[in-house]
C-alpha cells in the first residue's frame, strides 16, 4: 500500500531523513518507533502529504504522490486519516460537534444522516453518552477517541497516529491502542503508528520498524525485534538510548 525510496529531508542546515525506504503492506499495522526527535514524526508528515520531501519517492497504491496535483491529489489525500499527537480538536466546539465537522465540510449529507454516523463512530469508540461535552470537561483519553472517531468518520482507507498515547498513564493507553488496534482490524485500515511506548506497542501492531540517525536501521515483527542482536535497538529497548 505504501512504499518510501530513499527519502531526504532537511530543515536548513539539519538533515533529519537520511534516505528512509520503508514499505507499509495493505491492511497492516506498522509501528515506526525511535529515539525523541530523531524525525519519526516528519517522516509520518511526509508520507502523509503535510509536508514536502527534498527528494526520494513516495508510492500510496501505486501513485506517486509528488506526481500528483489538483483533483488527484485530494482523492488520495481523502483516503488518509491522521489522528495527531495532541488530537487537534476544537475547544469551543462539543464532542458531537468536532466528530460531524469532517462531515459538515466535506459532505451533503442530511442532519439526521450525518447524526447516525456520529453517534456510531462515537459507539465505538466509548464516548455515546458523552455527545455535548467539550473537550476541557474530558480526560486525555477520551479527548485521544473523539480525535479517532473524527478521523473515522470519512471512512479512510489508511490512518496514520502521532503519538496517540502521549501524555496518558499505561492503563489509559493501553485501552487506546486496544481500541485503535479492534477498529484496525474491523475496517481493514492500513496503519501506521508512531510511537515511543516500549513494549506497549509491540502488543498491537504486524510490525515494527525503527528509524536512527535518519534511517530505517531494522524491520521485523514485535517477536524479531524483540530477539534483535542490533545493539542499537537493543539500547533503545532498555531505555539506554533515548
């Protein structure tokens, strides 16, 4: 579904991608884990489209993104979601009202239609009875689920997360990424997480890939990364490396 060819990027005189390949397979899950500020979250903006890389390729089922413009461009973009670090919500609107604005802006669906779909989205992720509340009134977690049921809503086809978990005691976030991994499996997303919980992730993800000094140094399944001799991963998985 996704493949990444030799991608730079730079931010002035900081090269922070280095020539990342990665391949993310239909329907998967990949967690995309490494060390604080080492470019795991620019590199889920670049294949995600927010950002421009300097040069390499980015493939989304067989097209290459650069290549696309105008209306091609925005189908593809339709079939992302992204669920951001912090969920990006709007404080002055409620619960049921950041869930619909997806909806509201991009469709012509009917109130009732679009009521039907907010209060499914907002089922499943646990949130039914909490429709007029604002996001101040909410605790982390729940803020994380309305943040995914807004980007379910449109029905994507693949879903990136930035650090879904950021911020959220380890029961909190395991019930998160439960979730995230039960919707993932129910819809056949195409998934890719970014994330620095060790081992929390390997729990509810296909695979794992680590980025270091702007590269992707190792793939595996959790089990292979786990067992990994590479003494750099081994670091970052004792908390040596950070």
């Amino acid at each position: 579904m996704i493949e990444v060819s030799n991608l730079y990027k730079s931010f002035g005189n900081q090269t922070v991608l280095k020539g990342v390949d990665l391949k993310i397979e239909a329907g998967e899950t990949l967690a995309l884990i490494g060390g604080s500020g080492k470019g795991k979250s620019v590199l889920l903006k670049n294949i995600s489209g927010l950002i421009k890389p300097d040069s390499g390729k980015i493939v989304i089922d067989q097209q290459d993104v650069s290549q696309l413009k105008g209306k091609k461009l925005g189908n593809l973009k339709d079939r992302i979601g992204i669920v951001f670090q912090f969920g990006a919500l709007f404080d002055s609107l409620t619960v049921y009202e950041n869930v619909s604005f997806p909806l509201k802006e991009k469709t012509k669906l009917s109130d009732k239609e679009i009521r039907q779909k907010v209060l499914k989205e907002l089922t499943d992720v646990g949130l039914e009875n909490d429709l007029e509340k604002y996001p101040a009134q909410i605790s982390g977690g729940m803020r994380k689920r309305v943040a995914l049921a807004r980007c379910l809503i449109l029905n994507p086809e693949i879903i990136f997360f930035d650090e879904p978990t950021t911020g959220l005691d380890p029961v909190i976030a395991a019930t998160i990424y439960k979730i995230i991994r039960s919707l993932q499996k129910r819809r056949k997303l195409t998934a890719l997480i970014v994330s620095h919980e060790i081992p929390g992730i390997f729990k509810v993800v296909d695979r794992v890939a680590m980025l270091h000094d702007g590269k992707i140094i190792v793939t595996g399944t959790p089990e292979e990364i786990q067992a990994t001799k590479n003494p750099i991963v081994r670091q970052f998985l004792t908390g040596e490396l950070e």
